[in-house]
C-alpha cells in the first residue's frame, strides 16, 4: 500500500530534518576541532615560544620535530595526527584534538579514534619516542577518559592549555 500524500510529505521533511541535524553537528565539531588546534599552535608560540614548522610524513623518532618546534598535521607512522610537538627529552608528542558532545559520543572521537592511533604509534615507534595525548573539549565520560589513560593516553583540557604547557 502506498503512502498518503501528507504521509509522504511528512516522511521527506523528518529525513531532511534529521539529516540536517547531524551535518550540523558534524560541522560544529569540525569547526571547534580547528578552533582547539588554533589554539594550541597559538599557545605553543605565544607562551612556550616553540616554532612552527612545516607538516610532514614522520615515519620514525627522528622524522619528527625537534625540541621547541610542533607542525600541524602530519602522518605520524601511517596514521595523522592533529598536532605534533617535539619535547626538550628528544621524544615528540602526537596531540589529537577531539570535541564530544554526549557520553555516547566520547567513546567513539576517544576511545575509538585516538586510542586506536595511539595503539599504533606506541606499536610502531617505541613509548620511548612518542608520547599520545587528547586534547578535549565538550562532554566525555569519566569510564572513557579512565580507559584511555590506561591506554596511554594523556589527556588535557583545551581550556586549560596551561596543563599542557606544564607537562611539555
């Protein structure tokens, strides 16, 4: 049996709406996700006085920047990373930036995207080299940010950068 025309009418304006829903909250993440990784590069230039240089393909330890230089993205290992430091101790860190805005959707922009990479890059290059961080904005699950310490990852707040100035 088909559909009645205002049955029709009322089905294509549900799916518009719900479609649109989510590509706003696909575009509001993306926009805070470069909003957190402008401001980290203006924090580590303007505070920790470190250096921007150009993104690159890092596939080992010494591919990576140096002490007081960070690139923006960069294929870490296969693998990109939002935000790439290196540390005074000769290892870098591999920063990701992730905005959640439920406990639902904190699973997956955490646990399953960056402990995924960190995973592989401890795998790939040693926990000697790199360090794996979150640099979180939004509503995470405290089981979820436990979990992804026990991971490896360290996690710091994009409204206190100062957390993370501190640990670099």
């Amino acid at each position: 049996m088909r559909p009645a025309e205002h049955e029709r009418k009322v089905a294509l304006v549900s799916t518009a709406a719900l479609m649109l829903t989510q590509r706003v909250q696909t575009l509001r993440r993306a926009l805070a996700k470069k909003n957190q990784e402008g401001a980290l590069k203006k924090y580590l230039v303007e505070k920790l006085e470190y250096r921007e240089i150009d993104t690159r393909r890092i596939a080992t330890v010494f591919d990576a920047p140096k002490a007081i230089e960070f690139c923006g993205e960069s294929s870490v290992a296969g693998k990109k990373a939002d935000v790439v430091i290196g540390l005074g101790d000769n290892r870098f860190m591999c920063v990701e930036c992730k905005v959640s805005n439920s406990t639902v959707n904190s699973f997956k922009r955490l646990n399953h995207e960056t402990v995924e990479k960190t995973n592989h890059w401890y795998h790939t290059l040693g926990t000697n080299g790199v360090v794996c961080a979150g640099l979180l904005s939004g509503v995470f699950s405290v089981d979820i940010l436990a979990a992804a310490q026990e991971d490896g990852v360290s996690l710091f707040w994009s409204h206190n950068l100062g957390a993370i100035g501190k640990f670099i």
